[in-house]
C-alpha cells in the first residue's frame, strides 16, 4: 500500500477548494434577488386596490396575489426551483428566526405606517404602506441573505 503526502501548500489550497465549492452551495441555496422584486412589486396592488373603493376588485386583486406569492414561496422553498438543497444544520434555529423577524418587521411596520397615515387622513395609505413594504422587502431582503450566507459558510468552515 502506498501513502501519499501531501505537501503543506497542496493541503492549503484543497482545503481552499473545499471551502470555494462549500460556498457555491450555500450561493445555490439562498433566496436569490429576483424573488425579493417579484414579492415586492406582487405586494403594491393589494394596496392599490385597498384604496380603491371597488371591494369585489380588493378581495380579487388580494387572493390573487396571496396565491402567487405564495406558490412562489412554496417553489423556492419546497425545493423545486433549481438549486442544492439546504440542510437545516446549517441554517439552524438562529436562521429560521432571521427570516420571521424579518418578514414580522416588514408586515408590522407596514401596517403601523398604513394605519397611521389612514388616521391621519393622508390619502392613499395602504398604497403607500405597501410600497414601503416593497422597499423593505427589495433592500432587506438581499441584506438578510448577505446575512445567513456569512453565517453559513462560518459554520461549514467551523465544521471541519
């Protein structure tokens, strides 16, 4: 039987290809930056229809855009859309609650803000309640996912 020895920098630059391809993974299972648009953009109707004084156009516009939004969270999550799989030892506990609090923060502020403005007799508030949503969801959500990828690849270089 023969061993082979690998030399100190051969040794560094496998692990650097480990770490590269175990961050490509992480890269492949994170929520990418169209998805945050769609769900914000998908999120500005149902406001616009609020405001509007067509109710039977409000609860249309409104379950339409629950079921897409929700047909592409399933699609994204459920694995379907194309990409590795996370293993929830990587994400953890820690992640999950990331992600609530950051959909929590975006439905309650919204929701303050909209009511708020409604109080105080500014036109068109849950328009522009939802389109403070859309922003939170465009610019938060790609900061949360900067965020659960620096804690993911630290637990999968930690790991080894």
């Amino acid at each position: 039987m023969s061993e082979q020895r690998l030399e100190a920098g051969d040794a560094a630059l496998e692990l650097a290809e480990i770490e590269r391809r175990q961050t490509g993974v992480i890269d492949a299972v994170l929520i990418p930056r169209w998805y945050w648009w769609a769900v914000g953009l998908l999120v500005v109707p149902i406001g616009v229809t609020v405001d509007s004084p067509q109710r039977l156009a409000t609860a249309v516009v409104s379950v339409l855009m629950a079921l897409v939004i929700a047909g592409l969270s399933v699609w994204m999550v459920s694995g379907s859309y194309p990409g590795a799989r996370i293993q929830p030892a990587t994400l953890r506990s820690a992640g999950a609650l990331y992600i609530v609090g950051f959909v929590w923060l975006v439905v309650g502020v919204s929701l303050v803000v909209a009511f708020g403005l409604q109080a105080a007799g500014v036109a068109y508030p849950a328009t522009i309640g939802t389109v403070l949503a859309a922003v939170m969801l465009i610019v938060g959500g790609p900061m949360l996912m900067t965020r659960l990828r620096r804690t993911m690849v630290a637990r999968s270089v930690g790991a080894r």
